[in-house]
C-alpha cells in the first residue's frame, strides 16, 4: 500500500466544510468526480458499517465495504475498508480484496483563520495511483465550491 495525501485550502468554517462533505446530498456532489451515482449507505458514527456505492454501466451496485474507524466530529474521520460490493454482493475476502482490506482513508479538518485547510490521505495500490492524482484534486475543487457557496 502507498499512501497518497491531498490538500485544499476552502474559505469556510471547517463546520461547514465538514457538513457538506458528509450530507447525503452535497457527498453526491462532490463524490460524482469519481462516479456519477456516486453515493452512501450507512451512517457516519465510529464503529458503523457505511457502503460506498455507484451503479456501473450494466445498472449493477457496486463499491466499497467500510466502516468507520474513527469519528471527531469538524476534525478528523478515518474509514477503513473492508471488502467490495460487486454486483450487489459484499465480497469480504479473497483476492477481489485483499489489497484493499485494511486500507485507511483518513480526512483532517484544520481552523485557518475562519477558513478550512482539509488533508485527505488514502492508503492505495499502485494500479490506483495515476487514477487517484487525477480525480481526487478534482473531487476536492467540487468539494471547495460547494462548501464556499453555502
């Protein structure tokens, strides 16, 4: 695993950036850089299972299994993941999945000035390196305007 960390200075109250990125509604947004249907199942409490879903070009579920590693509300949430959702089934083991079981996703909100400094940083495999250097800044910028526009 390679940990990758991304940066993004928003002008806005951390807790307004930390509300939109985790409602339900304003997630889809800036999550729709990776997917279109970009989505959540679950809760966002440490210890709760949470699903991270988009249907693919078949009109299939898919995704990743996780859960919550650790929860600070405006400061800090960590997601482990689990497994992947293919087709609907939750695969948990096995190779499908095991270079991303335990892998960390680890969100740190910090108050600059009334403004937000946000540090992403995702624990990935090689194949996924190029791929996430491209959208994560991109994911961000829709999570940085729309937290700005609040």
């Amino acid at each position: 695993m390679k940990k990758l960390t991304y940066q993004i200075k928003i002008n806005a109250p951390v807790a307004r950036v930390f509300k939109t990125m985790l409602d339900k509604a304003t997630y889809k947004q800036w999550t729709s850089a990776f997917n279109p249907s970009s989505d959540f199942e679950g809760i966002w409490e440490q210890g709760q299972k949470i699903n991270f879903i988009g249907i693919n070009e078949h009109g299939e579920k898919e995704g990743m299994i996780a859960e919550i590693a650790e929860y600070i509300p405006n400061t800090f949430v960590s997601i482990r993941h689990l497994g992947i959702l293919n087709k609907g089934q939750e695969i948990l083991s096995g190779p499908a999945v095991e270079d991303w079981a335990g892998a960390l996703e680890n969100y740190s909100f910090t108050a600059i000035e009334g403004n937000t400094e946000l540090k992403v940083e995702v624990d990935t495999n090689n194949d996924f390196i190029d791929y996430f250097n491209e959208v994560w800044p991109n994911a961000l910028k829709r999570l940085k305007n729309l937290s700005e526009m609040e």
